[in-house]
C-alpha cells in the first residue's frame, strides 16, 4: 500500500465548539453522506469542580474532497453520561454506521476511578435525525467488562457483514507501576465480537487478535477495519504502556494488519507507511486512525502530536 499524506485538514482551535471546548478533535469518525462527509471527534472542556478534563462529541461537516468545512456542530452531539454511570466523565471515541434508516453510535465512555485515573466501556447511542444529535438506548453499556476482561472495555469499530454485526474493540489486561512513586499505566489489546441485533454481544473473550511487536506491554488501540479488493484490513494505533506522553520513541505509531476470514489477522505494519517530517504536526506521533471510502477513494483520517490537541489530518490510498 502506498498512501499519500494530504497534510491536517481540521484544527480545532480555529472554531467554535460546544460545550466551551476548545482544543483536541481526537479520533475522527467519517460518516458520508450525498454532498458532504461528517466527521465525528471527540474534544475536551475543563471540569469546574476540579479542573480535570471532559470528552465531549462534536463534528465537523467538510465538501467529499476533505478541504473545505462546511460547518461545525454548535450543540452537542450527546450530553454526558448520569451521576455514576459509565460515561459521566467523558465519550472517547464515538464509531458510527447506518441502519435500517437509523444511525447507530458505539461510544466510549470514560469514568474516573481512584486508585487507577479511568475505566471505560461502550454504549450504545441511536440517531434519528440524521446524525445531528444521539440518545441512548440506556444508561448502562452494552459491552463492558468480564470474567477475563478486567477493565478498559473500549474503541469499538462496527460493521455489519451479511447478517452479523461484527465489532473489534480494545479490552485492558490490567494496570501496572513502572517505577516507584508514578502513577499506573494501562495496557490494552485488541479483540473482536459479534451480534445478531448490534445490541446483545458475544465476545471471543480475551482473544488477542493482533500479535504484539513491541513486547507484552504494547498497547493496541482504535481499530478500524475496510474491505480492499476482497480481502480485510484493519489499521490501529500501538505505542509503549508507559514513558509515552512526551517521548516520542515510545509514543503512538499506526499498525496494520489484513485477514481474509476477519478471525484470523497478519500483522503487516509494512504494509502502511506514513513518512513524517521533523517539526511537523504528526512528527512525534500518529494516532487514533480511522479508515473511509468516499466516491471511490479509501482515505485514512489520523490524529498527530500530543494526542490530537491541535486536529487531525488525512491520508490518501494510491491504486
């Protein structure tokens, strides 16, 4: 595969956003439309209580080339979540898809914990305004931590393949000190489950689908899965478990890997080469992929430095 860089296309800090927020539009989420594609993020206010963050929805409109904006939500997409539910801190990311006239959003919700900073599972949202705004089917998640999937239930990219709803996710194998007097870190990998009605899951429950490159503490993120040419590939973000915020020789780099019975994947990070240029916005990391098809093209949207703090951009498939 050979992918052009078409350069950051979307900075938040240029618009007005909802809920007071001002930087981040972390993990881009393309839903495309006849004139136009939406593309779901998630940004972040300050809570006022204790000036800690919150993960809030928005999008932004552009033209089917990526190069204009259109316009920019200016409410939000959905509050979050109820006093002690699983959301109440934060929705990072929102995947969406199309159904049966409706559009469905599996989200991320984020809540914070005290002797670990988050847990995280995912709901599920339904729009029936075209995208515009979501409620939720409840106040709970549908998937979320089990009997070997401790904590970090999360990241959940859905397709429906024939009759079945399929979903990778990440699920954390647990938290760990480094090194005395730092808070913990998280690891987390890649898993898959599937579904009749998008709703009720079956998980193959702590199932690594993708092979570490980095060591048992490589942690896998964001998947995102298109079909090209009959054959499945999926692209995802791995970095270090920890010494990874400012270090960018063990921050997020994007993976790829194809299968052709979407069970059984070959990692191949060959297979996905982004050059980056010293000093350019996604110079010390590359992250939260997300892959579209959009009037015959498979673009891939990516965040960069400091985990998407000043946008995201794009990169083009060349056939």
């Amino acid at each position: 595969m050979k992918w052009k860089k078409l350069g950051k296309i979307f900075d938040p800090t240029e618009h007005v956003l909802p809920n007071g927020c001002k930087e981040f539009a972390q993990s881009p989420q393309c839903l495309v439309f006849d004139d136009f594609v939406r593309i779901y993020f998630s940004t972040r206010s300050i809570d006022s209580k204790n000036g800690k963050y919150l993960s809030h929805i928005a999008f932004v409109d552009m033209s089917k080339d990526f190069r204009n904006v259109i316009r920019v939500s200016d409410r939000p997409v959905i509050p979050l979540g109820e006093l002690g539910c699983f959301d109440e801190h934060g929705i990072f990311p929102m995947n969406v898809l199309r159904h049966d006239n409706l559009v469905l959003g599996y989200t991320c919700g984020w809540n914070r914990r005290v002797s670990v900073s988050v847990d995280t599972a995912i709901g599920l949202a339904i729009s029936r305004d075209g995208g515009l705004t979501f409620q939720r089917t409840g106040p709970g998640p549908v998937m979320g931590a089990t009997l070997h999937e401790p904590c970090l239930v999360g990241d959940a990219f859905v397709k429906r393949i024939g009759d079945r709803f399929h979903m990778w996710y990440i699920f954390g194998t647990g938290w760990k000190r480094y090194a005395d007097n730092t808070t913990p870190d998280r690891t987390y990998k890649i898993g898959h489950a599937e579904s009749a009605d998008g709703m009720n899951w079956t998980k193959e429950e702590a199932r690594q689908i993708i092979a570490d490159r980095l060591g048992e503490d490589e942690s896998q993120a964001l998947p995102s899965v298109i079909e090209i040419s009959g054959r499945y590939h999926m692209f995802f973000c791995y970095r270090q478990s920890f010494d990874f915020r400012t270090n960018a020789q063990r921050g997020y780099r994007i993976g790829h890997a194809w299968s052709d019975d979407l069970k059984n994947w070959t990692r191949d990070d060959a297979g996905l080469s982004l050059e980056t240029t010293a000093g350019d916005w996604d110079s010390d990391m590359q992250c939260y992929p997300h892959v579209t098809e959009c009037d015959g093209n498979i673009y891939l949207l990516y965040n960069g430095n400091a985990f998407g703090r000043q946008g995201f951009g794009l990169a083009l498939l060349e056939r």
